[in-house]
C-alpha cells in the first residue's frame, strides 16, 4: 500500500503563488508514476499534471501550462506542483495520485488540499 499526504493548499489572491507538496509512505517504489488532479464544487475531478519516475517526462491540462509546473524528489518521496499566476478558475481541492508506472491507472490518492482563488 502507498499512503500520499498533501499539503500546501490555501487562499490566495488572484495572480498569486501557492506550491503544494504531496509525501508518499509505504510502498513508494509503486509511484512510478505521480499526478496532481482537482475537483471544483459542483464539477468533476480532472487531471491537472502528471510526472514520470525519472522527472523526465510530464504532462499538463492545457489550461495550466506555462503557469504549473510538476516536480518530484524521489529521496524525499515527494512530489510538488508549483502553481503560478493563479486564477479563481484555479480553485479546487487538489489531490496527489499514484500509479504503478507511466500510462497505468492512478491507484492511490491522497485526502486533498484546499486551494482557494479569490478574485
């Protein structure tokens, strides 16, 4: 089993700068692959960015690229997003997602963290 702990989350003004930060515990050589999703009141959780083992490989939601950026430290077992120039639109509660390998399922999830975008 792999246990994945957000945190980071908060209010913020539009414009502004959060980074959040996930840590994995127990079987981390089973988060080969890392992702952040969020869910908005009333929406659908959607898939914000994803990172490959080696940090090599990444992928974003087009509505977050070149203002997100997903980062890994595998000696921590930790993964970041790093969130800029935020928007009310950003606002969600984020999770931190782990699968197996690039491409697989997401299998574990992490309970979320707020992020609040005020306008």
């Amino acid at each position: 089993q792999v246990q994945l702990v957000e945190s980071g989350g908060g209010l913020v003004q539009a414009g502004g700068s959060l980074r959040l930060s996930c840590v994995a515990s127990g079987r981390t050589f089973d988060t080969k692959s890392m992702a952040w999703f969020r869910q908005a009141p009333g929406k659908e959780r959607e898939f914000v960015a994803a990172i490959s083992w080696s940090g090599g490989v990444t992928n974003y939601r087009d509505s977050v690229k070149g203002r997100f950026t997903i980062s890994r430290d595998n000696a921590k077992n930790t993964v970041y997003l790093q969130m800029n120039s935020l928007k009310p639109d950003d606002t969600a509660v984020y999770y931190c997602a782990a699968a197996l390998r690039w491409g697989s399922p997401y299998e574990y999830w992490g309970q979320g963290t707020q992020v609040t975008v005020s306008s």
